[in-house]
C-alpha cells in the first residue's frame, strides 16, 4: 500500500498535520487542520500525488481547512511530493500488567504502590497512555 505526502527537499521531513478547534467560530468547520514540520505524531499522507501537489500550490483557508485540504504558509518550491511505502506486518504486542506498571510508578515505595492498587481495585482505574509509554521506555531496549 503506497500513500503519497510532503517533505521537505532540506530536512528530508515529512510534513506532518496539527488539528486545532474552531469552537466558537462562526461559518467554518468544526476543526482546522495545518500542515508543519512541527508535528511528530501525525504524518500528512494523502492517496494520490497529484492530490498533494495541489495541496501544496494551494492552501486552503483557516475556515475550510479539513485533513485532505489543509492551511499552510509553505513555500511551495521548499517541498517535494513523495510517494510513502507502508509494509503491514502483524506484531506481537505484550502490554504491562496494571501491577507492573504500579510496582514501576511507585519505585519500591510501599505507600505509593498501595494507593495505585487501591485505585484500580475500588475505582477500577487505569494508567494513562503517557504512563504505559514511559514504562515501555524504561523497560524496552
């Protein structure tokens, strides 16, 4: 499967897409999609070239700014349309036990341990993304 997006002919950067709210904001859209360089969560990947090339010639106004026509202030002979290669490829995944990560966050500090059981138990609460990334970080080589 092949996906086609924007890099940067400098950095070699993918350009990626930032959504903000437009809550608020009489007739426009619900969210406004960017396109930058800043973004490392989100890359910009579009189904045809041509489609990203009009993209880059033609930025869209705040108000109409969706995911597959987004804003920018690029320079449009700064950036380059390349085709994005995607291998699928099932993975075997072992998440953390919820008392793994809480023996991880408490770090040998009984009180602490106690109150995250206590949590889980009685409000069955659980760990955030944040705090399961920062375990695998931790503990992945």
């Amino acid at each position: 499967m092949n996906k086609y997006g924007l890099r940067n002919k400098k950095t070699d950067k993918l350009l990626g897409v930032t959504a903000h709210s437009n809550d608020g904001q009489d007739f426009c859209g619900d969210t406004e999609y960017i396109l930058d360089e800043y973004d490392n969560d989100t890359t910009w990947l579009i189904d045809s070239a041509g489609h990203a090339q009009w993209v880059l010639e033609h930025p869209t106004a705040w108000y109409n700014a969706g995911y597959d026509t987004p804003n920018h202030s690029l320079k449009p002979s700064e950036f380059e349309v390349v085709e994005v290669e995607m291998k699928l490829t099932p993975v075997e995944v072992k998440l953390p036990t919820y008392k793994e990560v809480a023996k991880w966050k408490a770090k040998g500090d009984k009180k602490d341990y106690d109150f995250y059981m206590y949590q889980h138990e009685e409000r069955d609460s659980h760990f955030s993304l944040y705090d399961i990334r920062e375990y695998l970080r931790a503990n992945t080589q």
